[in-house]
C-alpha cells in the first residue's frame, strides 16, 4: 500500500474517532502518536496524515457546510459516521491539497467506503465529491 494511502487512512481513522469520540481531531491525533511510542502494533502518524488532520480541522466549519449544502436529502447528522468522515477527509483533500490529482482524491476516498462502509457508500461517496470538483473552482473561501 502506497504511503500516502496508508496516510489517508489513518488520518479517516483518526477523523472518525474524533468524531464518535466528540474530540478535537488534533487531541485524537496526539493521542495516537503517544501510544505510537509506547505500542509498536500502532499505526504510524505520518507528516501527511499530520497534515490530513489539521487542513480538516482548521476548515471543518467550511467542509460541514460545502458537505450540508450538497449532499441531497442527508444531514451530517443522518449520514452515516463513516461516510460523513471520509467526506470530510475527502472534501479538505480535493479543495485544499492542490498537489493531490482530483481523480486521486476521489477514488482514494471511495476505496476508504469500500472498506468501512455499506455496499452503497462508494457511490454516494463518488457522486458528492464528483459534484464538488466540477464545482470546486468556486468553493475554495
């Protein structure tokens, strides 16, 4: 598995935890890079998990609205954690993370609701953050 795909993955986990946790992500985050010290069976925290997680949280208010806004007939209170989660990684990763190709981004998050999520997940994934980068040159703020 390619490092920044493992990156993503533990940066969904965290994001995840966070959220079932009703924790900062940068607390969870700390959190893990401890127990990576002490427990070698840990995941490591890497710098662009690092970064993952703190280019969510600093435009979480922005992710959740731009996630409200386009996700027809689901609330992020509705929307399954997992899928609210990988959203989230996924839209901060397509509108902030400029380096990343966009089809890189959104099937690496479909992959992420292959393997977490419910057999229709990927798809609702896809269809969001494919409707976000064709509209993605209007959203960044």
């Amino acid at each position: 598995m390619a490092a920044r795909t493992k990156a993503r993955k533990r940066a969904f986990q965290i994001l995840f935890e966070a959220d079932q946790r009703d924790a900062a992500p940068k607390t969870v985050m700390a959190d893990w890079i401890r127990l990576g010290r002490t427990d070698d069976r840990q995941p490591p925290v890497t710098e662009y998990t690092m970064q993952l997680v703190e280019g969510y949280e600093a435009n979480a208010a922005r992710i959740d609205e731009l996630i409200s806004t386009y996700a027809v007939g689901w609330t992020l209170d509705r929307m399954p954690a997992v899928d609210r989660n990988v959203l989230r990684l996924g839209v901060y990763e397509l509108i902030w993370e400029d380096d990343t190709p966009d089809a890189v981004v959104l099937d690496e998050a479909v992959q992420l609701a292959k393997e977490f999520s419910t057999d229709e997940s990927p798809a609702f994934v896809n269809g969001l953050l494919a409707r976000l980068m064709q509209l993605k040159p209007t959203l960044r703020r």
